[in-house]
C-alpha cells in the first residue's frame, strides 16, 4: 500500500513537471510565428499544443535513454527506487521554479537529468551512473545541439536571402509567414516527441527500478496517454502569456528568419528524437534564433541575454542535482516510506498556496463604487 502511494505521488509529480514544460516553452513555440505575423496568438496556441499531443506517440526512443541508459534501474532496486525518483522530479521542479522567479532562462530537461543524477548519487553513489549513455547522449548533444541549430539558421537565411533579394518584399513576407505555419508546426512536433517523452523515461524508470515493469520494458500506453495530456494541457494553459516571452527577445526577426530558425530547431531536435538523444528544446531554439539573427548583423543578436542562457545552463545541471541530493536525503531521515515524500508535498502545496495569495493581494479590486 506505501509503495502504491509513493507510486501514486511521482506519476502525479512527473506529471506536473511536464505540465510546467509545456507552459514555459508554449512561448519558445509560438513567439516567432506570432512577432512575425504568421499567425494570431489564439490559433498559434492551440496549433502547437494539438502538435505537441500528437508528437508524444510517434516514438519512444528518448523515454528509452531516460528510463535505460542515465543510470542503472536495478541499483536504484537496491535502495528506495520510487524515492529516488521522486527526488529526482522535485529537484527539477524546484529548480526550474526558482529559475522562473529569478528570471533565469533555464531548461527543464536539463533540471530534470541533473535531478535523476542527483538523487541517484545520493542513494546508490556514483556506480550507478551509466558514464557513455550520461557523455554519449546527453553531456554532448547538450554542447552540439544548440550550436548545430545555430549554423543551420545561419546557412538557411543566408541562402533564402541570396534568393529573394530581388524580389518584392510583400510577397516574400507573405510566402514566409505560410511557410512558418509549416516549420511551426514541425518545431512543436519536436518538442512533443522530445519533452513528453522524458516524462514517460522517468515513470518508466520508476515501475521498472520498482519492479512493476521487467527490465528494459518500454513505457506502457497509459503512460505516453498521459504525458502527451500534460504537456499539451500546459501549452494551452499558457494562453497570451506565450507571446510576451520566448526567446524573441535575443533577436527582432522577420518572416524569413522565423522560418529559418524554426527549420532549423526543428531539424535538430526531430532527428534526436528519432536516435534516442534528450535535448533542452528551448537552448536549441535560442541557438536557432541567433543563427538566424546574424544574417543582417551581429549586433542584431541581444548577446546579453544569450550570456544569460549560457549561464543558467551551467548552473541548472548541478544545482538541480543538489536539491535532489537533499530531498532524498530528507525522505531517508522520515524513514525511507512514503512519510518524506507526502511531508514534502504537504510543504510544497503549503508554500505554493501562500505565493499565490500574497501574488493576488495587490491586484484585488477596491469594493464599492
């Protein structure tokens, strides 16, 4: 019964994780569309999160890195492996929240490694760790990924301006705001398929580390069901604030530079989706839109905020591990049940609802009148 509670409290987290995604990077997905023109806010946003849904089911090879090939189920066996998990989930959250209340750009998938690292570490110790799969399909697709969408950005626009620039501005501007309905939505394909399924790989680690599922089995229907709602949910639920953030801010962009590094984020995270890499979508995005920002200048690129991407990426891996660290060292001095988990969930709710009320104070409207 414990262990069905605890079972219960990490789908119900990874769930929430995957909710948060899809509402901090609906702004990643769509800000480019919507700045250029190509689509008004409403539709932008259901497009993307009915793409996002449908990319969830077309494969299962990065929830099979995530729940196989980082660390090891049958040595997370040998401790509590759904406390691990639940650990590793809360140092992602945490940190992702605290990076949203200090305004750092950081990346949930990046959060959530760190945290399965973290926690893993904490409980088993570092023989656990599976040292190719972390350097072959993480640590390195994390340096190449963004780089690579970069230098796809940079050549695509400079070809589609070697092309047109001839020709009048008004159709070309129109042809590339259609043209971005169509690299739009292969972007929030990507993102489905790549985000959603990090979410599956870490329940799926769960139930196998648990013993519910055999070794290298791959994530049951319900669980891809309901991590493709989730990040769907959360892409819907962001609503017009998408459009005020995303990383347009690193760089004014015309129709034909959306294209380009929409094309080229989406190039990108599709082909590491289909080989089993996880990417952080949001840094390959930003690498996409300073590819194509330096078609007309350097300067265009507003390099301070790419400095603060690259900063919160340096930071995210091990202070998400660290806060993974101490919360599955809190559920082993609750005693290593389910006690820890519900306590820290109780607290979490108790400070989120706290938050939100002192948020909602200032803003309440004067009676009367």
């Amino acid at each position: 019964m414990e262990s069905n509670l605890i079972l219960v409290i990490v789908v119900a987290a990874a769930l929430a994780f995957t909710f948060s995604n899809g509402f901090q990077d609906a702004g990643n997905l769509i800000a480019t569309a919507v700045s250029t023109g190509a689509a008004s806010p409403r539709t932008a946003i259901l497009f993307v999160a009915a793409l996002n849904f449908v990319g969830a089911f077309i494969s299962i090879q990065v929830a099979t890195t995530v729940a196989t090939e980082l660390v090891d189920p049958a040595a997370l066996a040998e401790s509590a492996p759904l406390n691990i998990v639940f650990s590793a989930l809360a140092g992602a959250i945490a940190w992702s929240l605290v990076g949203w209340r200090l305004a750092l750009p950081t990346s949930s998938s990046h959060a959530l490694i760190g945290g399965i690292v973290g926690a893993t570490v904490a409980a088993v110790g570092t023989g656990a760790l599976d040292g190719a799969g972390l350097l072959g399909k993480f640590l390195i697709p994390a340096v190449v990924a963004p780089v690579l969408a970069f230098a796809l950005a940079a050549l695509l626009i400079a070809l589609i301006y070697r092309i047109v620039h001839r020709k009048r501005p008004g159709p070309v501007t129109r042809g590339f705001r259609s043209a971005q309905i169509l690299s739009g939505g292969m972007l929030a394909l990507a993102h489905g398929m790549n985000d959603a399924q990090k979410t599956m790989g870490v329940v799926t680690l769960a139930l196998i580390a648990d013993g519910t599922l055999g070794a290298g089995a791959d994530p049951p229907f319900w669980v891809i069901a309901a991590a493709a709602t989730a990040i769907a949910l959360g892409t819907y639920g962001s609503g017009r604030r998408a459009t005020t953030t995303g990383h347009t801010r690193i760089v004014k962009m015309d129709a034909a530079q959306g294209f380009s590094a929409q094309g080229a984020g989406a190039a990108v995270i599709l082909v590491a989706s289909f080989v089993g890499i996880p990417l952080s979508t949001t840094q390959v995005i930003s690498g996409g839109n300073m590819g194509s920002g330096i078609a007309n200048r350097l300067s265009a690129v507003r390099w301070g905020v790419a400095g603060n991407i690259a900063t919160a990426w340096i930071v995210t891996l091990p202070a998400a591990a660290a806060i993974a660290a101490v919360t599955f060292g809190v559920t082993e001095l609750a005693g290593g049940g389910a006690v820890g988990p519900v306590l820290i969930c109780a607290i979490a709710l108790a400070l989120s609802v706290t938050v939100l009320v002192r948020r909602a104070r200032p803003g309440e409207p004067v009676a009367g009148g």
